[in-house]
C-alpha cells in the first residue's frame, strides 16, 4: 500500500512518503499550484500500482525544512523558502490538475453565460418597440421595466406599410354646413402599427386649398383607448368623420395619412 495526500487548492494528488510527512509535522508545497497545505488532512492509502513515468522536463523534488516545534501545527502558507518539502511531478493517479481545470472551465462557462444573458436583455431593451409589436404578448413587460426606468414602450411607425384602401366625402342631407368623411384604412404589415394622422385638405373648383384640418387617432376612431392598441397587422379600421364647414363651399378634397 502507498500513501498519498490531496492538495486542497487545486485537487491534485500526489504520492508521499512517510519521510515526507514527518518533516515540520506533515506540512507540504504542492509541486502543481504551489501552495502550502497539511498532508495529514488528505491523507489516504491505495494499493501499489506501477505509474508511468513523469516526462523528462519535470522534476520530482522532495527538500527536507527544520523540524518545527510542537505549538507550530497549523497550516503555515508562506513565501517558498528552500527548505520547504516540495511535491512535485505526476499526481498518484495520473490526472495531474485535470480536476481544478474542470472546475475553471465550469467557473468560465458559467461567467459567460451571465455575460451572454446580460448582452441579450440589453438588446432587447434597445429594441424593446420593435419586439412589443411583433410579440405583443411581451408589451407588458416591457411597461413594467419601463416603470422603473421611466423609458417608454412606443408602437412602430412605417408609413410604407398603410394604405388608403378607399375614402368618400359627402354633405350631410339633414345639415348643410356639414359634411361627412369615410375612409377605409389598411395595415398592410405584419406587425402592429402606431396608427397615423389623417390630413384632410377641402378644395375649391380650382383645386386650391380653402381648408386645412389634421386628425389624430384618438379623433377619428370611435373609441380614443384603441389608439393605444395600435392598429393590428393585416387590419382594416373604418373611420367615420363629421366636420361642420360653416359658410365654405368646398368642391374636392385631399386625404392623406402620416406620422406627425
């Protein structure tokens, strides 16, 4: 049977010898990490097995240090002096430091994988409008961190993706000085739209402006809480608006749609 001992900083283990252990009361360096540790603590016995051996540029080095007094047991990590007992070279089972590289792999993995994480919330701070709209299930939770971060959470806004699809103006036949705008309005995207602005222009028979009027979402949809909502993708919303022109005589009009 040989003895052997572990060292505590980096898990490797090494072959002693009784020899070795009676110089300054077990106390050791570990020929791995360098650290100084009690063999005694780790101590173990495995049956004698040959070893392979240790590669020519490594050297097996065992010092023998001044016996220490009774009192001077406890673990002394220090400055390497020459008289400390080094251990050194391959451990008593082959593995060398392979223990403590996996567990500074794991540590590695593990701090990256934070770090990882901490980049993929940043990003989806920075788009959080985009996101909410394509998954608007998240919205919410974008409000809430908005809530602590006083950031805002807006839909997005891309005029190239509504449309017009059609839009009447007409006099209303119970009262003359008022007329009536119908329009039909298309999101043609995929995501949820801030809804748009509608600019209504009354012309004359010449086709020159005599009027001028901008609507906002909460104006012209028949519930103003469904502006906030945004205009769902593919969805067509109806709007209806009644505008008294007092003595105007308009001839035609212009209807456009834009963010302001």
């Amino acid at each position: 049977m040989s003895m052997v001992t572990s060292c505590p900083a980096c898990a490797t283990t090494f072959r002693i010898t009784q020899e070795q252990l009676r110089a300054r009361q077990g106390k050791v360096r570990c020929g791995q990490c360098r650290g100084t540790f009690d063999a005694f603590k780790a101590l173990a016995s495995i049956p004698d097995t040959p070893l392979a051996a240790p590669p020519e540029n490594v050297e097996r080095e065992v010092r023998d240090i001044p016996r220490a007094p009774p009192e001077q047991r406890t673990l002394d990590i220090g400055p390497q002096s020459p008289n400390d007992v080094v251990i050194e070279g391959r451990d008593a089972f082959g593995t060398g430091g392979r223990l403590g590289n996996v567990r500074a792999a794991r540590l590695m993995t593990g701090i990256v994988g934070v770090l990882a994480l901490a980049l993929v919330a940043q990003l989806l701070y920075a788009m959080r409008d985009r996101v909410s709209a394509a998954v608007p299930s998240l919205r919410p939770v974008f409000e809430r961190v908005c809530a602590f971060t006083g950031c805002t959470v807006t839909l997005p806004k891309r005029t190239e993706a509504l449309a017009i699809e059609s839009s009447d103006l007409q006099i209303d036949s119970a009262r003359a000085n008022v007329i009536i705008l119908s329009a039909a309005l298309r999101n043609r995207g995929n995501t949820v739209l801030a809804y748009p602005a509608l600019e209504l222009t009354l012309t004359n028979a010449q086709d020159q402006a005599i009027a001028r009027r901008v609507f906002s979402a909460r104006e012209y949809l028949n519930r103003a809480e469904d502006a906030e909502q945004g205009m769902a993708a593919l969805a067509e919303v109806n709007v209806r608006i009644e505008l008294d022109t007092g003595d105007l005589r308009a001839s035609g009009y212009r209807l456009f749609l834009f963010y302001p």
